[in-house]
C-alpha cells in the first residue's frame, strides 16, 4: 500500500493565509515566518520519511513558533560570569551603576545639550561636559576622552608624533589581549618606534642615547599584564619626565587601567592613579574608561592643554569621538569619585571586586545544596578555596581570595567529555553560566554571583539534560 500522506503537507503560501499565521506576521515579519514555515514543513516531511505520521496544520504552526523563537532571542544577552575574573574583556567588562545607567536612558530618549551651551546659545563642545570633571579628580589641566585607550594611545601619537621617532623600553612593548600591541599601534599611527634599552632592564642612558632632532616624544607604556622580577631596571616616570623636559619633548604614559582612587584603601592591591602619573611628570595620560574605573567602555586622555588641542584639532579625533550616552555615563561613574569613601557601594565592579570573602562564602554554601541534587548523582560538588583575577590586563600577579564550587565527575572515564557536556549545559541555560575548568574540574567561582534567585531558579531546566 503506498502512503501517500506526505503529499498532503500544507503550501508555504496556504499556511500563510492561516489566520493563526496573522500574529506570528506582526510580530516577527513575513520574510522570517516563510523561512521558519518552511523549515517547519522540511522537519515535517523528514518525519513522514522516517516512518511518522504527518503532522497537521496546528503542529506544524507550532514547529514553527519553535522555530521563531530560536530566531527571536537576542544575540548579546545576559550572562553569569563566574569564571573568576571580573574585568572579563569577553564578557564586556564592568558593570555600570544604577545613576550611569539612568543617565544614559534620558540622554537616548531626550534631546540633550551634547553639544551646545544653554548659557549662551551657541554650539558646544562634548567634550567640555567631562574635562572638568577629569581635571578635578586627575589634577591636570585639560583632557579629552575617545572610543577605547587603544583610540587613545593611537590618537596621541598619530597628533604628535606621525613621521617621527618615539623610543619605548623593550621591556614596556606589551600586547594586551589579541589586537592592541603597543609596535603596531605605533606604526598604524605614523610613527617610528625606537627600541630601547633590553627586556629585563632599561636605564636612563638609554633614553638619552635614543633622542634625535627626530624625536617626537617619549613614552612609557605601563606593563598591566605582566611583571618582570629578578635582575631588572626600569627607569621612573620622574627621571623619564626630567629627560624630556631636559629636551623640550612631550613625556606620555599610557596607564592602561589606570585608577583614580589609591585601591588600598579597599583592601586591593597598589594600582598607579592617573593623578600621581601627573604629579610624576607626565604631560598627558591615557587610561580606560571600563578597566579599574568602573565606567562606559572609553579612552580618557589628560594632561597639557597645548597638547590637547593639538590632538582635538586632528581630524581622527572625529573618527574616534564617543557618543551621548557614553558621555552620560562616563559623567555618572567620575561623578562618584568626588566622595570615594561610597565607591566599593556605588560601583559595582568595585563592589565585587573588594567583596568581603565572608560573603562570597555565604554565596557559596546557600548555592552548594541546590547545585548537589542537580548534579550530585554524577559530580562531586565542593566549596574551595580560589584565587579571583582583577582581569583586562590589570594587576596580573596580584589574585584576591574568593571561593568556588568544584565539579567533579565522580566517573572517571570520559572526564573531559562529562566536564564539557555540563559546561555546555551550563551555557544553554537561559541566562548561560560561565565557569571554567582546570585539572579536570569544573571551576565556579562565585566572586560575581550576586543574584542567587535567578542563579538557583533556572537549574530545574537542567534536571531535563541528560548528565551522565
Ligand atoms: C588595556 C590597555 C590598553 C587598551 O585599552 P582598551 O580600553 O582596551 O582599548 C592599552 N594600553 C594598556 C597598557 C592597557 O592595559
């Protein structure tokens, strides 16, 4: 008997016309629901030839609200970043507070004054909106702010020193994560580097050795995310400042993170601010907006007004500029740092980052229960002791001292694939979990976990998942 059911599967065009299609139309727009029909209908008809029956009108609507949805979750969403490092580059770095947040909401929703002065009527400049406040907390007398500290760094030399030589310590020509390494910033923006000194040690003598008629500035790239230790000499920000203005250059130093309260005062580690980079000589600075500062992803630039002209006045400048909203929060987060004692409350990559370990415990012991019936049967599930990294190239040797839960599988065949099928269960989830595994355990630092409601709430979905 021939079953000739697959040929009364639904046209693409007939299912359209369904009125149960209508919504599906609003919502998600036509082009998408063919496609999403007709996969529907392909699923349908691979189901009649495995031997299935054929779905009806309504399963098929349904397979393709499935489908939708898939299509409908938005690319960039939540996550929870327990893997131990809190300035993650990968999981978009700090966390802003409420007040930048607010902030950026009436500058998206409401026309602003960007760039116009209500005092006077006339056109302003975006970027006065900021140099008082960077100026007041940093002690310089000018600054300028652009897309990262990358654009930074880059727009500085390429205003000052595009066609010149710069001499940089051998032992300062770092790569940060991938793509910004400081010898191809350099010639990307015109200028040529002069190496100097060696990678362990670098003197005074060398800077004055490296200076020609062609000398455009000097520069010291402060090395975030490395140490050198043992037989090493670098030279300080004040000998390099003196050496400069011995020879009427520009001193520049690129912090990289940089900060604008001293961290000890919570506990962390030591961490140059931008203002003693001032007071030791510099004549401009560049810093991240989004590393230890708590604030918009940006690249802040302070320092001699004559300098900061120059680099305004160079038309990249206009290439690179941030827009209203990173503004607004940018005002927000440099806002809090006029009363630094609210910091580690107001800031929240402060928060976590000088979170009492009493409380990352009591994190850990309230999830550890409800991770063991999940996942008890097949894992081992301890609290530990663990080292959480500041991140994004800050602090690198110093840790500070947190806890985890450990997942172990109890079978020890197959380690590497249980540990990666429980990660990638983890990551389904809908707001996915990021951990990360060493020495043949799942790693869940609990550093950043603050929301244990929604945290706990989402692993019944995981009682579905095969964990074997
Ligand atoms: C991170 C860093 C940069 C790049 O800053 P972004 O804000 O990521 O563009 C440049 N220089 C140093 C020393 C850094 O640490």
């Amino acid at each position: 008997m021939t079953d000739n059911r697959k040929f009364t599967l639904p046209s693409v065009d007939r299912l359209l016309r369904n009125e149960n299609c209508e919504p599906l139309l609003q919502e998600y727009g036509h082009d998408l629901v063919r496609d999403a029909l007709r996969e529907a209908i392909a699923k349908a008809r691979n189901n009649i030839v495995q031997g299935g029956s054929a779905p009806g009108v309504t399963e098929i609507l349904e397979l393709t609200i499935s489908g939708l949805q898939v299509h409908a979750v938005p690319r960039l969403r939540q996550i929870f970043n327990l893997t131990g490092t809190v300035l993650h580059t990968n999981l978009g770095r700090s966390l802003l507070p409420q007040e930048a947040i607010d902030a950026m909401a009436m500058v998206a929703s409401q026309p602003s004054n960007l760039e116009f002065e209500t005092a006077t009527g006339m056109r302003g400049d975006r970027d006065s909106l900021l140099e008082g406040l960077l100026c007041e907390l940093t002690g310089a007398e000018a600054a300028t702010v652009v897309n990262n500290n990358a654009a930074a760094v880059f727009l500085v030399l390429n205003s000052l020193a595009q066609g010149q030589q710069v001499p940089v310590s051998r032992g300062e020509l770092v790569e940060i994560g991938g793509s910004f390494r400081v010898p191809d910033i350099m010639s990307r923006s015109g200028c040529e580097l002069v190496e100097i000194g060696t990678t362990n040690r670098t003197h005074s003598k060398d800077y004055k050795q490296a200076i020609s008629d062609n000398t455009a500035l000097l520069m010291k790239v402060h090395t975030s995310n490395y140490e050198i230790q043992g037989f090493t000499a670098s030279v300080s920000d004040q000998n390099v400042a003196k050496i400069a203005f011995e020879h009427q250059l520009p001193f520049i130093t690129d912090l990289g993170s940089g900060t604008l309260v001293d961290l000890r005062k919570f506990g962390l580690p030591y961490e140059p601010t931008v203002r003693e980079s001032i007071e030791h000589g510099a004549d401009l600075v560049t810093f991240s907006g989004d590393k230890l500062l708590g604030g918009p992803q940006a690249g802040l630039i302070v320092g001699k007004k004559e300098l900061i002209k120059t680099i305004k006045a160079n038309p990249l400048k206009r290439a690179l500029r941030v827009d209203k909203m990173t503004i607004a929060a940018l005002q927000e987060v440099l806002k809090l740092y006029r009363n630094p004692k609210q910091l580690t409350q107001k800031l929240p990559t402060l928060r976590l980052l000088a979170r009492p370990l009493v409380e990352i415990s009591e994190i850990a012991e309230l999830i550890k229960p409800p991770l063991e019936s999940t996942f008890g049967a097949a894992y081992e599930v301890d609290v530990v002791d663990c080292m959480s990294q500041i991140g994004s190239g800050s602090l690198p040797v110093e840790q500070l001292a947190s806890k985890a839960i450990l997942l172990k599988p109890k079978k020890h065949k197959g380690v590497g694939k249980q540990l990666q099928q429980i990660s990638a269960g983890l990551r389904s989830l809908p707001c996915p979990v990021i951990g990360r595994i060493t020495d043949d355990t799942l790693v869940l630092d609990v550093r950043c976990l603050e929301n244990t409601t929604q945290f706990l709430d989402q692993l019944k979905l995981l009682d579905k998942l095969e964990l074997s």
